[in-house]
C-alpha cells in the first residue's frame, strides 16, 4: 500500500500515455507509476541526501 501523496493518477497516466499512442490499462500504469515514484525516490536519495 503506497502511503504518500502522489500527483499522477493512474487514470491521468492512461490518458497521458494513449495520446502518445501507447495503450495500457489501469493497472498495468498502476504499475509504471509504482515504478517511476520508486526510482525518482532512490535518484534523491542517493544523489541529495548525503
């Protein structure tokens, strides 16, 4: 369960995504998302937090 706020709806990431031409489903960018906010984490944390 992901407990802090996020700006970026999984549905605001479908539409976002399918006007690019890449269709996935709500869960799948549930996913992405999940991923994304993991890896933006990790890059402050080991770039700004020393």
């Amino acid at each position: 369960m992901v407990t802090e706020k996020r700006n970026i709806t999984p549905q605001k990431a479908v539409e976002i995504l399918s006007k690019s031409g890449i269709n996935i489903s709500e869960k799948e960018a549930e996913k992405v998302l999940d991923f994304m906010y993991f890896l933006a984490k990790l890059v402050v944390d080991q770039n700004f937090k020393k």
